[in-house]
C-alpha cells in the first residue's frame, strides 16, 4: 500500500490517464475529485459490499423454492379434499 500525504488543490495521478485531486477536508472529512476515462468505473467501496450482500440475499435456493411450491400445491389439494368432505358430511 502506497501512503501519500497531500494538501488542498494537491493531486495524485494513477496510470496515464486517472487523477484524484484532493478538493477540501473539513472536519476529518475528505471530498475528493476523481476524474477518468468513462470505459474506467469509479464506485465507492462500500457500494460494491452492498451489492454483494443484496446478490447473496436476494438468491433463491431452488431446492427450497421446488419443496415451498409443492406444499403449497398439497395445501391447496388438501383444502379441496376437507371442502368436499365437509359438503358429503352435511
């Protein structure tokens, strides 16, 4: 890992073609100005953390969907049968 100490209006160039330029820091915060090519993605970390999580929450696990979709069509059918079964018992 690289460490680098810069100061407002200081950049850093990355490659050829990437700059990061340090804008202003106010109360321990950094605002910075990254400019790249547009083929470059330039996201913050934590976005692609969420993105994982929200993938791995949103999977289905097909083993469990197939047994969900059969008790619910054996609920139905059971249903049927307790309806049919009442109406005979009357």
């Amino acid at each position: 890992m690289l460490i680098l100490t810069r100061k407002v209006g200081q950049a850093i160039i990355i490659g050829e073609d990437i700059e990061i330029k340090i804008l202003e820091i106010v109360d321990g915060q950094i605002k910075l100005g990254i400019t790249a090519p547009k083929n470059i993605s330039v996201l913050r970390k934590e976005l692609i953390e969420i993105k994982g999580e929200n993938l791995k929450a949103a999977s289905v696990n097909k083993e469990v969907l197939s047994k969900l979709e059969n008790f619910i069509k054996n609920a139905k059918v059971n249903a049927k049968y307790i309806d049919i079964y009442s109406e005979n018992k009357r």
